[in-house]
C-alpha cells in the first residue's frame, strides 16, 4: 500500500524546459529573462502594479519590514497562530510582535482582540491568511486607518485567495508570498513582495540588491541585503504560474471530496468553515477534534501514520515558544492549537487516497 504525503509539489508543465534553458544559457543567478517575466505574471495575477521576487517567504518578509520603515524597539501586530517567520521577521528589525487571539472559525487573526493591543508603539499588523483562508481584511484595514497604520499581509499560504472578489497581495501597503516546495506556487525557495505603491517597490528593490543604486552601479547609499531570487528560481516559478489555475481548481476539488468524505464525522471533528466573503485556496485542508487535547490528537496522527497516511498538527502559538513566550490570555489558540490536524492536501491526491484517508481517520477516532 502506497505511502500518502501530506504534501508535495506538481511539476507537470514547463519547468524542466526553462530550467534548461536557463543551463543551456548560461543564466543561473540572480539576472534573466525568468525573473522580470515571473514578477509580472505574478503582480498580473494579484492585481497589483509591482511583484518583487526573493529568494524565500522569510527574507520576503524582513524585506518588506525594512521598506516600510519599522524601526527597533517599534511594535507590530501578530496573530498569535502562525508559522515562527512572521514573528521572527519583525525580530530580525529589532522591533516586537505583539500577539493577539484568533477566531475560532478560521484561526485568522481576531479582529476584536486588535485594538485592545494597540499602544503608542505600534506602527502595523500583519494579518495572516493561514492556510489559505484569508483573513478579515476589511475590519484590519480599518482598524489600521483609525490608528495609522500600515498594513502587511502575510499571503505566504494563500496564492489566489479572495476577500469580496479581490485577490489577497494588493489590501494592505504591500504582502508577501512564500513559494516553497509545499506551496501551492513553488520555486523550491523563494519569496514574493507585491504593493501598489511605486515608492515603496523601489525601496523594496534597492534593498533587496545590497542597496546598491540602480543607476549608478556599484554605488551603495544603504545597508541592503542579498534577497534576490534566482534565474532558475524564477523559471519554475513562470512554469507553476502559466497552471496557477488549474492547481487552484485541484484543490478546490480536493477540499470537496474531503467535505463528502468526512461529513459522517462531523459529531467528532470540525471541517474547515468558509466565510461568505472569502475564497479560499486550501493550502492545508485541516479538521479539529471536537474534544480532548494533544494527547488525543497525536494519538490520532499515530494510527494514521501506522496506516501510512502523513499528516501534521497545526502551528503551535508564538506565545508558547522559549522566544516569545508571555503570560498573555489566548483562549482560542490554545484550545485549537491542541486539536487540529493537516491532513494530505496536494493536487495529485485522488477521490480513492481521500476514501481512504476518511476510513483510516473513522478508525483512528474510534
């Protein structure tokens, strides 16, 4: 009996002719035709005027923190349900992540527990769209505008979601964007900024060349770093985009067949909830378990992986890592952070592989 991952990159289109062309021509580094022409399929794709490209969702992140002027000791919104990057990213500016709970529907970050966080330090919030269901970007733009703050969207898992028939990269002052090799868009590595916003895309740019002037070469006027994406990065990356939507539809697909697979189990575990206003892209579709904690749900995991399926638990909290632990009251992370799982969720799962799993977690709940 075959082994089900959890996840794993399609690589059925074009990829292995770009990155051939790029070895046949020489062009493996941080210049060619690849990179311009995945930037702009990408900011065509998210609707924005500028797409730039990193070298991974991480560096991405800092990147779009430098550019937008965060500075130490400076405080930053942060769900507390996340992956350890988005905190992490407003460390490496030596500025603070300030945690706040999640809702309970979609773990995204809780608008009502926002402003109670906002001090005369803080200078933005950074939503995620974890797993790609986005998070509630009208009430966060507001909020941000009542208080003056800059908005950054943390799209790392959610190429092609939707608030109200927008594409997430373009509601905020900028977002970012992860294409690592479990992402619905992969490079292997890299990362992806986009805005609307012409200055702040030349900032992003001059920092992400070392600082280095772009009209006079060799010519630093700022620390900058080396962020840049790769020729190769970018050929697989424009191969991934010219099928960007029939992976979105795979997915689609998928979250279907697991609704239907799973739905006898509702009384034990909860399906993902869709808002009305939000298209999700199901980067990891993921169930909870109505009762019990970590022990419960590993035990879960276990007999799965006994029965050769691979899952993963959701994200801890930042709040309970050695270092951003704090004392703060975070009820619903808490609780969900305990029950949740990441069941298989890549295109070339089959209607037999979801059967399967359905069955072999009917027996794990037992």
């Amino acid at each position: 009996m075959k082994r089900i991952s959890v996840a794993q990159p399609k690589l059925s289109g074009n990829e292995q002719k770009y990155v051939l062309d790029c070895l046949e021509t020489n062009w493996i580094s941080s210049n060619g035709k690849y990179i311009n022409a995945f930037e702009q399929e990408f900011a065509t794709f998210c609707g924005v005027k500028h797409a730039i490209a990193a070298n991974n969702g991480t560096t991405a992140l800092h990147l779009a923190l430098v550019a937008l002027g965060l500075k130490p000791d400076e405080e930053v919104i942060v769900p507390t349900v996340t992956y350890i990057a988005t905190a992490n990213a407003v460390r490496y500016c030596s500025a603070t992540p300030v945690f706040v709970d999640v809702c309970s529907d979609t773990m995204n970050i809780d608008p009502e527990a926002i402003e109670a966080k906002i001090t005369p330090k803080t200078r933005g919030i950074i939503p995620v769209h974890l797993y790609g269901h986005p998070a509630d970007m009208t009430r966060v733009n507001d909020i941000a505008s009542r208080y003056g703050l800059w908005v950054l969207e943390d799209a790392a898992e959610a190429h092609g979601a939707e608030v109200h028939g927008k594409r997430v990269g373009g509601l905020g002052a900028c977002a970012i964007f992860s294409f690592f090799g479990n992402k619905i868009i992969t490079t292997g590595e890299g990362g992806m900024v986009t805005t609307h916003d012409d200055e702040l895309a030349a900032k992003l740019r001059l920092f992400r060349g070392q600082g280095m002037d772009p009209q006079r070469r060799y010519w630093f006027p700022v620390i900058g770093y080396n962020y840049r994406m790769t020729n190769i990065q970018a050929a697989i990356g424009l191969a991934q985009m010219e099928n960007v939507n029939q992976a979105l539809y795979e997915r689609e697909r998928l979250a279907g067949w697991y609704n239907e697979a799973l739905a006898e189990l509702e009384q034990r575990i909860i399906l993902p909830v869709k808002q009305e206003w939000a298209k999700e892209v199901y980067w990891m579709y993921n169930i909870f378990l109505r009762e019990g904690g970590a022990q419960k749900r590993d035990a879960v995991m276990r007999s799965l992986d006994e029965a050769g399926i691979e899952t993963r638990p959701v994200f801890y909290p930042m709040h309970v890592m050695p270092p951003y632990q704090d004392n703060g009251v975070y009820p619903v992370a808490d609780l969900w952070a305990q029950r949740g799982i990441n069941l298989p969720t890549h295109q070339d799962l089959t209607r037999e592989d979801v059967e399967r799993i359905a069955s072999s977690l009917k027996v794990a709940l037992a």
